[in-house]
C-alpha cells in the first residue's frame, strides 16, 4: 500500500524485504502463493505477509511430524529440522537455540517507476539501484 498511497513520490525508497514482486518470475512457488493471495487482498503479497504464511507452514509441518500438539515435543522438532521454504530467497528456514532462523535472509529493495524492484543480493537483482535520489522538484 506504501506505493498506492505515496505515488510517485514512493519512487527511490529503498529497504529490505522477503520478496517482491519483481521476483515472481525466478520464485515459482512465490509466484503461486501470490496467484492465490492476490485475488483476495487485491495486492501482490509482501514480505510481512509472506512471513507470516511461512509461520503458519512451519508450525503446522512441526506439529505433523511431531504427531501431537504436544508444546514440548513441537519445539523439539522446530529445533532440530531444517525446513524447506522455496518462497523465501534462503530457501529454508532452521532455528538457533535462540530461535533465530539461521537461514534469514532477504533482498534490497528499492520501489522504481512504481514497482518494488530487488536491486540486491546480485543473484536477485531485477534493476540497478538508484543511490542519488534525485531532487524532490526533479522527480
């Protein structure tokens, strides 16, 4: 919505994100993710979102394998399985003892002409980056 609401001016921001549309067509499952979130939210899923869907994933994976709803025995799974996650650009998800993904990663963004462009980790990247905005009164 950042780009609906600001326009234009929305041009040049920069930030980091779990995927972006500009990506759809490298990530397959991404893409159809998107395909199905689409028609009901009426824009293309973003990384918050894309998150949150990886958690409701994961959990449910962990509670399958774990055969119970158990706390205990869930978290044991969350602790030692690695996770595949080929919406995400890591491709998979592992918790540290923490509970920190190991694998958490995401690409640089930056919205030109309007669309959220990956313009970072080389391997992601859909445009160049713009790193001198231009002036306010110049866009």
């Amino acid at each position: 919505m950042f780009v609906v609401n600001l326009g234009r001016d929305a041009n040049f921001f920069a930030g980091s994100n779990a995927t972006a549309p500009s990506l759809f067509g490298r990530m397959k499952i991404t893409r159809q993710i998107n395909d199905m979130y689409f028609p009901k939210a009426g824009v293309d899923i973003d990384g918050p979102t894309i998150e949150d869907f990886s958690s409701a994933l994961v959990i449910a994976d962990a509670i399958n394998q774990a055969g119970t709803t158990d706390p205990n025995k869930v978290l044991d799974v969350l602790r030692a399985k690695t996770f595949d996650a080929p919406y995400f650009v890591s491709g998979k998800i592992k918790f540290d003892d923490k509970g920190q993904n190991e694998f958490s990663a995401s690409v640089m963004v930056q919205v030109l002409n309007g669309v959220y462009e990956a313009v970072w980790p080389v391997e992601f990247k859909t445009a160049e980056a713009v790193p001198a905005f231009p002036a306010w009164n110049k866009r």
